[in-house]
C-alpha cells in the first residue's frame, strides 16, 4: 500500500497526482455566464456536482477566478447543460483558452438557445439543463486558512429543460442521454449502462 502526503507526493512514482483519479466519474459542470455587457463564455468544470435538493443546489469549482466564475460572481446567473458523448468534441473544444469575448459557442459550432428564468444561454442541443442563480461564492482554504486560489460558485436551480425523447416511464433516461463524466489525468467515462441497488430496510 502507497502511503503519501499530498504536499510530498513522491514525483518519480506519481508524476501525475491521482486525486483526480481517485474522486471520479465526476459530472462535467458544462456552464455558460454572461458578463453585464452581455459576453457569454462556456466552460465545462470537472470539479461540479449536486450539494442539495430542496431546493435543487449545484456548484462549480474553479481552480483560479476564470470568466466562468467571475461572471457568475457578478451577475448572480449560470447554466449547466448535460455533456453527452454525442458533445463530446465540442465539450472539449469550449475548454480551449479563448480570449476574454471570444464565443466558445461559435468556436465550438454549438447553437445557444434561450434561458426562461436567467440570461445565460445554455447548449441548444444538450438534452438537458438547468438555469441557475447564484446563492454563494465560497474562497476555498487550506488548513491554515490560506486562501488556495479556487472558488466554489454555488448555484440554487431555478429552471429545468428535459428533451421530452429522454424522458421514459416518468424517469429522465440517464443511460440513453450517456453524460460524460471526468476520471482524471486526460480520461473520461460514459454513464451508458445502470443497475439498481434497493437501500436496505
């Protein structure tokens, strides 16, 4: 068994840190901000997930303060659409350093439809997503309590969009959507397969 502590981690053995390895499949946090001059960027986050559900609340985590959560910070908005495999290109292509303005919406040739409840578009052709105003902006810190430089963006889910072909029995059909998840280093995975497990009584 490999013990190591995260400040030490032994370069030579593990030239690349398996945390990110460790904590997967992540949800791809595929989110779209708008500036106040109406600038729109589109990221997609492996550090995103669901923290709660009544009311619905989701987050992003960004390493450094990038457009994503600086725009979210200063408007209140964001949304989040479904990374599929058939998106998978352009997923990639929107995660490319663009200059601040550019549209990675036109760079990745992805339509932007409308949000009802926020201004930020979300991917047109995504089977799903959600429209999201912000509830808190988090620094994340060290046990010292130095500041590390991340933020997480927390937001509550104020609209939902479901393509009505993925919904089946009443259920959103997860398997046929086949969201794409984050495994760490350059690695992906597919949720194209599920089973049930019955909590026990």
């Amino acid at each position: 068994m490999i013990f190591y502590l995260p400040e030490a981690r032994d370069r030579a053995l593990l030239p690349h840190d398996p945390m990110k390895a460790l904590i997967a499949p992540r949800p791809i946090g595929w989110i779209s901000t708008m500036d106040r001059d109406g600038r729109v960027n589109l990221a997609p986050y492996s550090f995103f997930n669901q923290f709660g559900s009544a009311p619905p609340i989701v987050g992003f985590s960004s390493e450094t303060e990038k457009d994503s959560a600086a725009f979210a910070a200063t408007t209140g908005e964001f949304t989040w659409s479904l990374a599929t495999l058939a998106l998978k290109d352009a997923m990639n292509a929107t995660s490319a350093a663009l200059p601040r303005g550019a549209s990675e919406f036109e760079h990745a040739g992805l339509e932007a439809a409308p949000s009802r409840v926020v201004k930020p578009p979300r991917v047109a052709r995504s089977p799903a997503a959600l429209e999201c105003k912000v509830v808190d902006v988090i620094a994340l810190k060290d046990v010292a309590g130095r500041r590390t430089g991340a933020v997480l963006t927390l937001g509550q889910v104020v609209g939902v969009h479901l393509d009505e072909d993925y919904v089946r029995g009443g259920r959103f059909d997860t398997a046929r959507a086949a969201p794409l998840a984050r495994c760490g280093y350059m690695d992906y995975a597919v949720a194209d397969r599920l089973f049930e497990l019955d909590r026990p009584a």
